[in-house]
C-alpha cells in the first residue's frame, strides 16, 4: 500500500499536472508548484476523496506545503480512524 | 507644522469597535452632528445647527408625475395609480412623503387625480401645477385642489429674454397678480422660483419674496405662499463659503431670516446636471427648508431630479429611525417602473438589480464572513434584498460559495464550504481560462450548473423550480 506521502504526491500532480518525481515536501503548493486559488481548493476536496475524509476548510487552506499536508492528512485520518499506515 | 504635532497612543485593542451606534445595520447609517456650522453671510458668521434637523417636521415631496413624466413617455392613468399608491405605502402614515403634484391640463391628467385620490390616503397630499396663468385657476378649482405650483421664473435669463419682460417690476407685477388669483380662488400659491441659482438675488428675489410674505400677511395661514426654490440647471453648490446665487445656505437663510419666509414653507427642487442632486437637497434640508422635492429614481427633466428613494434614506439617517416608512416599497416600485418599461441602472443605489452585487472574489470573501462587511446596511431586511455576488474569473471561489449558499437559500450550520464548490469553480475557471468567455455568468447558467453538481440540494431546495 502506498504511503500517505505518495499518495499526497499522486493527488498533487494529477491536479497541478505535473510529474510525482518533481513534488518534494518542503515545496509550497503555491509558490514552488504554481497552485492557483481554485487549484488549492481542488487539492483539498481530491485529498478528501483519496483518503475518504473530511477536513476542515480554513485548516485544510492554510496548510502550505507538501510535508505539511502529509503531517495534516495524518493527524485528520487519525482523529476519523482511518487507517493509513 | 511638526512643533505642533499630536502623539497618538496605541491603546490595546483586543475586542472590535464596529461602532454600532452609527453603522446599526438593521438601518441606514446614521448622519449625526458634534457641532454647529459656521457660514459667513454678508460679512457676518451665522451658525447652523444641524442637528435640529432630528425635531424639525421635513418632508419628502414628489413630482413624479410632473417633471418625472417630463424625461419619459406620459403614464397611463392605472399606471399613475399604482405608483400613487406605492408612494403612500412607502412614505408612512406620517406622511414623509407628504405632498405629490399633478399636472391638470389633459383629460388623463384629470382622471388620474381623480382615482388617486379615490384610493382615499392621507398621504401623499395631492396638489397641482399649472402656469403662472389666471385662467389656470379655474382647472385647480375645478379639481377640488387646495394647492397648487406656479411657474415664477426668477433668473434675468427667464424674465427678460424668455418671458420678455421689460423690468423686474413688470415681471413681479405680473406673478402676483396671478398669485392674488390664487387668493381669490381659496387656492394655496407654491410660487416655483424657476432658475433661483442663477438669479439675481438682492434686485429680484429677494424683493419678491419680501412681497409675496406681505400679500401672505392678508390672507389666511393655510392659503399663505410657499416657495419652491427651483435648481432648474443644477447650477446649486452646497459648499459652505460658496457665494450668491450659487449657495444653497445662504439662498435659504437669506429667505428664512431675511424675508422671513417659515421653513415650512420652503422647498428645494434640484436637477442634476452636476451630479450633486441628491447633496444639494439634503443641504437644503440642513441649513432650513423644510421640504425636499423629488422623482422617483431621479426620473426627471435632462439629467433627473433628486431621487426620492435617495431622500427616504437620508431622512431616516437623520432622524435616527424608520418614522413609519416602508423601505420595502421601494424595490416594489423599482420592480413595476421596470415591469413597464423604464430602466434602473444596474448600479443605481438602493434599487439597481446589482447594487448590492459584488464581482470580487475578495469581497464575496468577506461577505462569507459577516454579510456587514460589504454591505452597506441590512439590504435584506430593509429593501428585501440580500446581498449577491455575479460570478466571472474574478469571483474565485468565494464568490461562488456565496452564489450557491444563496440560491439554495442555506444558512447556518447548513451553509456549503468552498470545498464543496470545486466542480463549479473548476466550470467558471474553464468559460474564461479555456473557453475564452468575457462576460459574466448568467444565474441561468450557474443554476443549470448547480442542478448538474448538486443534485441533492437541488433536490431539496429547488423541487419546484
């Protein structure tokens, strides 16, 4: 089974069209891989749906990079006993 | 400049100071005062002390029917009738809106003042317009009206080269006897001083005014004149230190205090060539005339007159209250102007399809948030219009969970989150970055849409659309 950092890599490139071997995680979704506005909001709702979770918006928003959003998709499948590891 | 500079502390500040006391939100912003205005008039400063304008019996007049139906194709008599009655639902039992005025000249004319007063309200109080003609009169007397307009031109431009008067005198002369006709015949003269602000104010108006007091001296209180101070070009400036014949305050307060004519029987009348209908005649409200003349929406000659949904606003700002008034009235008469042909604006305040739309993204953010953001007051409840955001590119989706929330009518614990909207935003992103769209989108378009991605609610909450 994939690990969730593959996972959050998998997602993250199919949304931002980009090759899972150039997302490393301690690039900024925006900055380093060129998220848009809608595009964050997108990421968001595939990593609930990857993972069948559900995050809060303003939580979910403010993470900004790539380790961030494995740190926070693991703490969110931890508290709704979803089993990642 | 520096010597003299103030230290400004920065307290801690740890809860908002939203300042409810003048933004209550379930009103219009409120317009108060902390202090006396001074203007210098002949020399001498004169104080003004707005805030008595909250005790002073001002009022709201119309004349939709007259100079409104100047600019635009003539109403039918039903519809003069509905617009007759909204206006008495708008303006109150009070009757802020307290008089409204007819011509008398056609058939229709007559028969429209007949069924309107048919509806048996108080207010608005219906008078009359008619030229500065004797043989008028017997139209005034035959309708029954206890009032009526006359035209009393008073600038040089009208006296000598329109009418063709040889003097000042002549001209004066001639109003009143047309205005001792009115006397005669138990009719109340409004005396339309037509381009006051481009008059001669020591050599003309001021002595007819002073004339028109005496001949009122000789008759009784309810038959006495009033004057309407007509800005006929716009030319008025609210501006304190503005001089003669352009200033509103000392227009008003040289007729007030020095003519003596009672605020009650004064009236401004403005047109807005110069963009400054509106301030123009809340500054005659301020500084001493009692009543504000006005249009709905503005419709009026050239450029319009001062919107009386405008003056609705203001009045209750400066009276710190509703007074009776039925905000709500106002989007039913902008909804039936449009039923029958008559463009708002889009942007036009208080009644524009949009003006409480917003575009940005940004907004439509804050909005979210707490609606008193970006709203000026509670649209909703006062104007049965809650704020909307028009979504293109820049809507982001902020803009567009507040579209939905809104269509679907959610709210609390029910409202969507931004997450929920992707699909949607993902399809607007699309019309501009892929289609290559470069206008808004239709509610027609976004409600397809929101049918296609939200079934459920759509299925909730739209099961009869």
């Amino acid at each position: 089974m994939a690990t969730v950092e593959e996972r959050v890599k998998m997602v993250t490139a199919k949304v931002l069209d980009l090759d899972p071997e150039r997302i490393h995680p301690e690039d900024s979704f925006t900055e380093d891989l060129g998220a848009e506005s809608v595009q964050s909001i997108e990421l968001v709702a595939m990593f609930e749906e990857e993972f069948g979770i559900e995050m809060d918006e303003d939580a979910a928003l403010s993470v900004t990079t790539v380790g961030g959003a494995v740190d926070f998709i693991t703490a969110v499948c931890k508290e709704q006993g979803v089993d990642v590891d | 400049m520096a010597k003299h500079r103030r230290h400004h502390n920065l307290p801690e500040v740890l809860r908002p100071n939203l300042l409810e006391d003048i933004f209550p939100h379930d009103l219009p912003p409120q317009i108060r005062f902390d202090g006396p205005v001074v203007e210098y008039i002949d020399g001498q400063p004169v104080q003004f002390d707005f805030s008595s304008v909250k005790n002073r019996d001002i009022v709201i007049t119309d004349t939709t029917f007259r100079d409104g139906q100047q600019s635009l194709p003539p109403y039918s008599v039903d519809q003069m009738v509905k617009i007759y009655d909204l206006l008495s639902r708008l303006g109150g039992p009070n009757g802020v809106i307290r008089q409204t005025e007819f011509f008398l000249y056609t058939k229709n004319d007559r028969l429209a003042l007949d069924r309107c007063r048919e509806l048996g309200h108080k207010y608005p109080e219906c008078t009359g317009w008619i030229r500065a003609v004797k043989g008028d009169f017997r139209l005034v007397r035959e309708a029954g009206l206890r009032e009526t307009g006359l035209l009393t031109s008073c600038s040089d431009y009208h006296i000598f080269h329109k009418l063709k008067f040889r003097s000042h005198k002549e001209c004066m002369d001639s109003y009143c006897e047309v205005v001792q006709a009115a006397f005669d015949a138990g009719v109340r003269p409004r005396c339309h001083l037509e381009d006051v602000t481009r008059a001669d104010i020591d050599r003309f108006v001021l002595p007819f005014a002073d004339r028109l007091m005496e001949m009122s001296e000789g008759v009784p209180e309810e038959l006495s004149v009033k004057i309407r101070l007509c800005d006929t070009m716009g030319f008025g400036i609210s501006y304190p230190g503005a001089e003669l014949p352009r200033s509103i305050p000392k227009l008003i307060y040289k007729l007030n205090h020095d003519c003596g004519v009672p605020s009650s029987r004064l009236e401004w009348h403005g047109h807005n060539d110069f963009h400054k209908v509106h301030i123009n005649g809340a500054t005659a409200w301020l500084y001493g005339c009692d009543a504000l003349n006005s249009t709905l929406f503005g419709f009026g000659e050239r450029t319009g007159n001062p919107p009386l949904e405008g003056a609705i606003i203001e009045y209750i700002a400066l009276k710190g209250g509703l007074c009776g008034i039925d905000t709500l009235a106002i989007t039913e008469l902008a909804d039936y102007m449009r039923s029958i042909g008559l463009p708002i604006p889009d942007n036009y305040p208080f009644a524009g399809r949009a003006f409480n739309v917003t575009r940005a993204g940004i907004h439509a953010g804050g909005l979210r948030q707490d609606e008193r953001i970006y709203n000026i007051f509670d649209t909703e409840k006062l104007l049965g219009r809650p704020p909307r955001v028009a979504i293109t590119d820049k809507s982001g989706a902020d803009g567009i969970v507040h579209w939905v929330n809104e269509f679907f009518g959610l709210k609390g614990e029910e409202r969507i989150n931004k997450i929920k909207v992707h699909r949607l935003a993902r399809w607007v992103i699309d019309q501009y970055d892929v289609e290559g769209r470069l206008t808004s989108i239709s509610d027609q378009e976004l409600a397809a849409k929101a049918k296609e991605f939200f079934p459920d609610y759509w299925a909730k909450y739209k099961t009869n659309v």
